[in-house]
C-alpha cells in the first residue's frame, strides 16, 4: 500500500496533458443513427465486422484518446498493470477526493452483440466490513453498469464483463468515476479496457414490422410487509409470437432497478421458469430469457418467475414519501421488437423510456389492512389473514400496472359521464385541495373522453402528493399528481395518449406528451393562440420529434420543446387545416389507434388524409420528422 500524495509528482510527469473534457456519463447518438431512428426507435440491419472498439485501453500511449483527472493514468507509484507498464489509478488519496476517466466510442450500427470488459485492482486501507466509504462507478452512456467500493477490495486483478449490445448505433461515453471520502485511502486500478462487438449474441433483426411478443396475460400474486414497502410473490406472463420471424428469447423489462445501485437492485427475478435467464443487462433494467425453442409464428409461450421488490426512500415515481408508497413500474414487463429489433432502450429520469403492448393483468395484492392500495383497473378488497386485506385488481388492455401503498384519505365520486373516480390522499393534503381535485379529475376524465373517445377503463384513481419532485406521472387508470388543476388533467388526458394509444416514449415522447399537452389546453378552454410565434430553436439538430438520447444530453431544452413546441405545433395544425377536421382527425386518430402504437410517420399521414392542403412545408416548418 502506498502514500498516493508522495508518488503524484512522479505519475503526473509520465501523462500526456488533456485539455479536452467529455462529460462522463452522456449518451447521445450520431446524427445518421438518429436520423434511422426517428419513428422506429432503432438502427436496420447491416454488416458487421467483429473488432474491438475502445483505443488505448491498455492505457500504454498515455492518455489519449481518454479525458481523465490529472494524474489518473500512470506507470507506479506503487500500483501495477494488468498487462504492458500503464494503467488508470483513480483515488488513492485517503482524503476527500473525486477522480474522473472517460472516453467516447462508436458501437456499429450492424453489429448486435457488444460486451465491455474491464480488469480492476481494488485496494484500501479501510477497515470496515460493512460501510462503503469510497465508490468507483462505472457507466456506459448514462446508464450505471456497475458501483464497486472499498468492500471490493482484493489482491490482484479481477476482470468485469457487461453486455452492452442495446447500445448499437450509437455514440456512447466509457465513463469511471471515483469518489474519495476524506478518511482511510482507497484505490481503483483499471486496465485493459475493451468492448467487443460482433454480429451474433442476440437474434438479428426481423425482415417484418410485426411487433412481438404479443402479451395475453400478466398474472401477479404479491404479499407486503408491515409497511408496504417489500412486497414478494410470484409473476407468470403469457405471450404469442405474431411475427413470421421466430422467436428464439424475449426481454424482460425491470425498469426500476435504475433506482438501485446494479447489481444491487430493488426488483429481484428469481427461480424463472419457461427459458433461461442470462445475466442483467442496460444497467440490471432488461433481462434476457432463451426460450426453450424458437417459438414459431402464432405459437404461444409463457414464463414466471419469483419476484421480490423493494421500494426506496423519497417521494418518487418508484418510492416512498414516509408511510406512503408509490409503486410505478415495479412490475417487469415485456420488451418489445419490431423491424428496428429489440428495443431495450436505458431508463430516463428526464421523461419516459416504456414502449409496450396491451395486455390483460391480474394482480392479487395482499396487504395490512391499515393500508389503502389504490391501483390500475377495477379493485375488489376481500378479507385475508388476521389484520389483512386481499385486493385484487384486473384491468384489460393496459400497457403496465402500478399501485401504491399507505393511510391515504379517500373520497370518491362519479363523473357526468359516469366514471368513478378516486382521489387518495397523503397527509397533509387539505380536505378542500382533495375535493377540488376530485372535481378537476371528474371533469378532465369527461372533456377527454368526449374528444377522443369513451374512457373504457372502469375507475379512476388518482393519487396526490404535493412532495412529488416530477410534478406528475401516468399509468393506466392511475396518476401521481400534485395539487394542480393544469398538472392532474393533463396526468388523466396520458390515459389516451400514451395509454389507450401507444407509442415508443423513448424514441418518440412528443406523440404522448405534445398529444396530451395539447388536450390538457382544449379541456381547459385554452386556444394557444399565437404560441407557435414564441419558437426559438436552439440548435439545427433540435427537433420536435427528437429522442430521448437527445433530451437526455440537452434536458434543458425537453420541456420547452416536447411540451411547449409539440402542443404549440398541434395548435398551428388546428388552424391549418380546420378546427372541425382537427376534431375528427384526433378523434378517428384514436379509434384507428385503439389499444394500438402510434408512429410519427402514421399521423402525418392521417392528417396529410384528413385535408386538401398541401402540408409538406408545414412539416418541415415545425420540425416534424418521421
């Protein structure tokens, strides 16, 4: 072990300088693999040259082409390589200290296999068995692959392998980040850094747009805790494979493990029947099962599995605000391929990354008593054990189930159009702010409806608590909302669009948030009147119809214009071609669309049907793509 303050004179005089910094962490396509993706939400196929893609990761020419802390790559000072004289030393200081290495590499489009691998030396002088006082976490894009700290510690080099390959196509950042607390020192030695990629490792993509697979049913048994935050059980789902591609493994979607640290994870899969499990991927979210035979077109297969979840601290989509939890994506879900592949896109925090197909679910939760459990679809509460309540809900045609957990108040009512509808509550939470809000909920739920089409979902719930940090947040027949008139009708206005018709999020947020935006304003008697005139476009690679990847690297800009441009472009549409065409167009739009995805490519289309003017400059006016 070493005194790293003595040996950085000698270690910063062997580095080559760097004067450019890449911001580790951030993903972001290359302008031909976005321009392949608008609509689709993925790259075509194309040849594929095995070969390795990271430059120096022997570390052996300095630091080039790796941006890093100073003093970061070295050749001693008491630590060796792996392999050759070089390696990457960061922290080490036993002071509080945060080290950096990155470097931005380009994964072929045609390539469909990918694997990052690394060689780590974790060395400390720390004692404890239990604390992590200092972490290196390793990323690929904004996605975390992996968090190590002195508890990893060991003699020798160990070597760390991920499966990147839902990053094809695009430009990512290899990124490690150090960090130091300013006690006992720890060091984290990285060398040999590679990424491999080839054509095989998963099924290329199919020659059919088909989407598969097709679910036909999610089954869920689940049992809480004392307090409604660790539920455990069992999940079985069953599915069809429509396309005339075989399919030989399907992708399961474990979205809230992003809230974990991979591979610690809050959503654990375990004991899986019905193929064979690979390792977690897209940081420990997408979960590859082999099936046991390719499943032919019009066939069907099933797979279940143990499933145990833990819901974290803080008042989050998936979290908990005190004795209130809020459990949305929690449930793993099927990913989905299409003539782009499959997609297995990373979590965003900044908006939405689910792409689904309806299905039908079943879920059986068993809970205390003390506890409401509001949820998607229709719930009956039966008595269970001692102190205990069976819910159970069904719900046909959802794309995904959420619920929450906690002593809400309750009040209830029935919409003009006879929807019922729940508001639940947290404390803290006037009496009066509920009542308003099951008003505006009663009548956002009936606006939309008679625009769009009828709300088939049974009831309503929805679910508010001003301490949410992301305003609001949908699922089917169930919102997270503040106390917001504006905020909970647009949550209920996602019911449609989003949830009755889909769409890609992560590829094509503006067709559910522009689309909902845009009836929250109709159904609150705003016109948009002269708000396309307030555009000002940041960038020539700003778009409305851009991805997530995009958002994610500029996410000062995605509410301005997803939101604020999207609903804005729809307003000027409306003038274009009509109010009363407008009016049909979205309602025959939905009815077209129905339980179905939507395209950027197929609205444009619709609305090109739905007029006599020529709206191919208008297209291009409002930066319309797909």
């Amino acid at each position: 072990m070493s005194d790293r303050l003595r040996v950085l004179a000698t270690r910063a005089a062997a580095l080559l300088s760097t004067t450019v910094l890449i911001a580790a962490g951030t993903a972001t396509l290359t302008a031909a693999t976005a321009q392949a993706s608008q609509g689709n939400g993925g790259t075509a196929a194309a040849s594929c040259t095995a070969t390795q893609v990271v430059a120096n990761g022997g570390f052996e020419s300095g630091t080039t082409p790796w941006t890093s802390s100073s003093g970061v790559v070295t050749s001693g000072g008491g630590q060796s390589a792996h392999g050759g004289t070089f390696f990457a030393w960061l922290n080490g200081y036993g002071s509080a200290h945060t080290d950096s290495l990155a470097q931005s590499v380009t994964l072929p489009a045609g390539c469909t296999s990918a694997s990052l691998s690394f060689w780590l030396h974790v060395d400390t002088a720390e004692t404890s068995k239990t604390t992590a006082y200092d972490k290196l976490t390793a990323k690929i894009g904004t996605t975390t692959l992996a968090t190590y700290s002195n508890l990893d510690a060991a003699a020798g080099y160990v070597k760390k392998t991920f499966d990147v390959s839902a990053y094809a196509g695009q430009t990512v950042s290899i990124s490690f980040s150090g960090v130091e607390d300013s006690g006992l020192q720890t060091s984290f030695v990285l060398d040999d850094v590679a990424l491999d990629v080839s054509g095989g490792g998963t099924t290329p993509p199919p020659t059919d747009a088909t989407r598969t697979p097709a679910p036909t049913g999610y089954t869920v048994n689940l049992t809480s805790d004392a307090s409604g935050a660790n539920w455990s059980g069992h999940q079985s789902i069953g599915f069809t494979n429509p396309s005339a591609t075989p399919l030989t493994e399907v992708y399961l979607r474990l979205w809230d493990n992003y809230h974990g640290s991979c591979p610690t994870t809050p959503i654990t899969v375990s004991n899986l029947t019905g193929g064979t499990a690979a390792a977690l991927t897209v940081g420990c979210t997408a979960l590859k099962v082999t099936l046991p035979a390719p499943l032919a077109q019009g066939a069907s297969g099933s797979v279940g599995f143990d499933l145990s979840i833990a819901v974290p601290s803080g008042a989050d989509r998936f979290g908990r605000d005190g004795s209130f939890n809020f459990i949305g994506n929690a449930l793993p879900v099927l990913a989905v391929r299409d003539a782009a592949g499959w997609h297995l896109d990373p979590y965003t925090n900044n908006g939405e990354s689910f792409y689904t197909l309806a299905s039908d679910y079943t879920v059986t939760l068993d809970h205390p008593s003390s506890l409401l459990v509001p949820a998607t679809g229709t719930s009956v509460d039966t008595p269970g054990s001692s102190g205990r309540t069976v819910t159970t809900a069904t719900a046909k045609n959802v794309r995904e189930f959420a619920w929450a957990a906690g002593p809400f108040t309750k009040v209830s009512g029935t919409s003009p159009g006879g929807v019922a509808v729940n508001v639940y509550s947290v404390s803290g939470i006037s009496s009066s702010s509920a009542q308003s809000m099951l008003t505006t909920a009663k009548s956002a739920v009936d606006s939309h409806a008679a625009r769009f089409g009828a709300y088939p979902y049974g009831e309503l719930d929805a679910v508010i608590d001003n301490n949410f940090w992301f305003g609001g947040m949908e699922y089917p027949g169930f919102v997270l909302d503040l106390v917001s008139t504006t905020a909970l009708t647009h949550e209920i206005g996602h019911q449609w669009w989003y949830g009755i018709v889909g769409d890609d999020e992560y590829n094509s947020p503006w067709l559910d948030e522009a689309f909902t935006d845009y009836a929250t304003d109709l159904a609150l008697g705003s016109s948009g009147t002269n708000c396309w005139s307030s555009v000002s476009w940041a960038s020539s690679a700003e778009k409305i119809t851009n991805s997530m990847a995009y958002w994610d690297a500029n996410s000062s800009r995605y509410s301005t214009v997803i939101y604020g441009y999207g609903k804005c472009a729809l307003h000027d549409l409306r003038r274009t071609i009509g109010d009363t065409a407008m009016t049909t167009l979205l309602h025959d739009y939905a009815a077209a669309h129905w339980y179905g995805v939507s395209t950027t490519a197929e609205f444009k289309a619709a609305a090109q049907a739905a007029t006599t003017v020529d709206l191919t400059s208008f297209w291009t006016q409002h930066r319309i793509e797909g």
